[in-house]
C-alpha cells in the first residue's frame, strides 16, 4: 500500500490530529520531527522539572517504529533560549535558530527519502511551510506526491498587508515582525508551493491569499481546524461564571501586535468610552508595556499561562475581540467559543465560516475600530442576548472536531498516493 512521510519539527495539534488518521488508515510511513517520542518514556526521568514538561510535549500516540528524530539541534535551541544565548537563535541567522531547526529536519528527510521508498514504500511527502523544499525537490525527481500545509496566509499577501498596517499606523510597526523575512527563506517559500501537487489550507482566506498562478494550476483543499471540549458533561461551561452582570467583559488573547489587530481595538476603546465595558488582555508583548499603556491606559493585563488556565480566563469574560490583519486559523476562536463566548473577528482570522450574525458573533472589517466599537456597544446593551449568543457559539463550535480535521486531510492525502 503506498504510504506516507510526515514532516514536521515540533508537532502541534493539527499535526497530531493528521498523523493520527494516516496512521489508522496505515498510510503513514514515518513520521521526521526535530526532537519527540512515542508515547510514554521512562528513561529521562532524572531530567529536571522544565525538561521533562518538554519532553513529555514531544510524545506521539504512535508506534514507536513510525517516529524518527534529529534532535541535535532542536536540544541546543531549547538550551540556549533557556540560557539567553541569543546570539544562537538569532531569527533566521543564529546557527540553532528555529528556521536552522528546519531545514536541517528537511535536508536529512531529504537525503534518506529514496531508501524510505525502496524499505516503507512511500508515495508521498506532506511538509509543512519553511520545512519541506529540499525534501519536496528530492521527492519530485523521484516521482512522489507533494503535500503542502500552509498554516497561514501565503507570505505574499501577508507582507503586503503588513506593510500597509505599518505605513498605516507607524507606531505599531516594531509590533509587526513578519516583514523581516530574509530573500533565502522566501525563495523556499516560492519553491515549496512550485513544486506542491496539493496546497492544504485551515481556511478560505488562507486559499484565497494564494498567488493567482497556484489557485489556477494546484489543487487547493480547506480543512478546518477542530474546537477544544467545552464541558465534560456538555452544560454551558460558563454556568457559575461572572458573567450575565456587571461590566462587559471583552477578552483579546494572542500575540500584543497588530497584525492581530490590538491597535484597532485599542482605538474602539477609546471611541467608546464607557465605563461598563472592561478590556482583559491576554497574551505576550511585542513592545514595552508602556508602549500599550500609551495606547489605551484602562485594559486590565494578563500573561501567557497553561491552556486550562487559559479556558478558565475565558469563562470569566463575555466576548472575544480579534479584529487580525493576517491570520490562518486563530485557534482562540474556538477555544473561546467552546467556553461559552460569542466572537466578533474579521475575515483575516481565517474564521468567517464560525459566524452566524448576530448567533455566534460578529463579522467586522479590517482596520474599522468604528465597527467594533459599534457591536460592543450592542452587546454591553443586550446582556442576556449576548449570553444565548455564547451558548449558540458554544454549539457551533462543537461541530469541528479535530478527528474530523485529521479525516478529511488523510481522505485527500489516500487519494492522491493512490491514483
């Protein structure tokens, strides 16, 4: 049976969620990360605490015989960003960079795929974007499907809105990051989406973002990206909560930037003004705090914590804002649907397919804190139907599930080896 090689150096939920249904359907090969494990390991115990939280993050549920590892770099990263070796993971040039993590994975999966074709029988590679050109070009001369994931919108389209947001509003531009991408990384850009024979994108604005030549010559698939449990019992998770009084509590979560919007929601809050509606941000800072104090002095900060910390967070507040620029498929949106919250996005989330107007939230332009700020307004007066709108948002985010995702992805990836 023609089968698969995964690539990826650090797996996370949509990877997981793939490897999962190939390895049920018996399609996968193999799956190349940078440093993981199958199941449970016994032999690193002596490992301080923090290690062994990493370690147990790289755990797969698969054979062991289908995980293979080149972790060499991957341990030095993970020592130097602990130690503030900077000058090692330096974005793109520091020689145990993330993006060095890549493309060493990619080269050596590269250079052992013909041997992997005569002893699993491959038929096919699915790489991931920044990870795959080397293994993608080798595949090819060799007759093997392309599969490419592209988490986010194609750099193309992500660049030029970016800069826009920067002439826009120059304050925010330190807060940007992806402009800085170096002409080498983007030429591996361009050529893993040439040699690509499937684009799988997490939602139309991803697919939509592609270069016109791609949409015409690639097969382009949209899978959308599966929701956390809400309750273990299915009862509105927010029952107990404060919620349903008081001031309105809006939550932004997601990296302090504005190319996930922040600068505009700081400026509906300005426009509005009112003394019911508080503002809770959640997330890392891309500037000084001062710098967002600026902004908007009244929100109320919280850090990054663990995923259940965070959930709890969530069922204490009463909408989620995130008015993004550039987006793929911001998993907080479902997250915050599951606990109960209704959301008001933009397009660019890559989440219009989650609202049902005035049901499961809002949909809002781009760059308009004016319209923001109108539908804050409408839920701080309409209390109890923003409540029945988290509860709609709640059940709406229940119908994506991450086996479904993982299904839909492998049904693809089983036709295109076997044809």
């Amino acid at each position: 049976m023609p089968m698969v090689v995964v690539i990826h150096p650090t797996g996370n939920q949509n990877v997981r969620s793939v490897l999962t249904a190939l390895n049920h359907r018996r399609l996968l090969a193999r799956y190349a990360t940078a440093l993981g494990h199958a199941g449970e390991s016994r032999s690193l115990r002596w490992l301080p605490n923090r290690w062994r939280e990493e370690w147990g993050r790289r755990a797969y549920a698969l054979p062991r015989q289908l995980v293979w590892q080149s972790p060499a770099r991957e341990l030095v990263r993970l020592g130097a960003e602990r130690a503030g070796w900077n000058f090692l993971i330096r974005q793109e040039t520091g020689p145990f960079c993330t993006d060095a993590v890549y493309r060493n994975l990619d080269l050596r999966v590269a250079a052992g795929l013909e041997a992997m074709m005569k002893t699993k029988g491959i038929a096919g590679i699915y790489g991931y974007e920044d990870g795959c050109a080397a293994s993608f070009r080798r595949g090819k001369a060799l007759g093997l499907a392309c599969l490419y994931d592209l988490p986010i919108a194609y750099w193309e389209t992500g660049r030029r809105l970016l800069e826009e947001e920067a002439a826009r509003l120059p304050a925010w531009a330190p807060t940007l990051g992806r402009m800085s991408e170096r002409g080498m990384k983007i030429q591996r850009k361009v050529e893993e989406l040439k040699l690509a024979d499937v684009v799988f994108c997490p939602s139309s604005f991803v697919a939509d973002s592609l270069p016109l030549w791609a949409r015409q010559s690639k097969e382009v698939v949209v899978a959308h990206f599966g929701s956390p449990a809400g309750t273990a019992d299915g009862t509105d998770p927010r029952v107990g909560a404060a919620s349903g009084g008081g001031r309105l509590r809006v939550l932004f979560a997601g990296s302090m930037s504005q190319r996930k919007g922040l600068g505009d929601l700081f400026a509906a809050m300005n426009h509005l003004g009112r003394r019911d509606i508080e503002l809770v941000v959640m997330g890392s800072p891309q500037a000084p705090m001062p710098f967002y104090r600026e902004q908007y002095p009244d929100f109320t900060y919280e850090g990054t914590r663990p995923h259940a910390e965070v959930l709890r967070l969530m069922r204490s507040c009463d909408v989620l804002v995130l008015p993004s620029i550039v987006e793929g498929r911001a998993l907080v949106m479902q997250e915050a649907m599951s606990q109960g919250l209704p959301i008001v996005i933009t397009a660019n989330t890559g989440g219009e397919d989650l609202i049902e107007p005035g049901q499961t939230g809002f949909l809002v332009p781009i760059r308009s804190p004016e319209a923001i700020a109108d539908r804050l307004a409408w839920l701080a007066d309409h209390r109890d139907q923003t409540r029945a709108m988290g509860e709609s948002a709640r059940l709406k985010a229940a119908t994506y599930s991450w086996s479904n995702y993982g299904d839909e992805v492998a049904r693809v990836i089983e036709r295109k080896v076997q044809s």
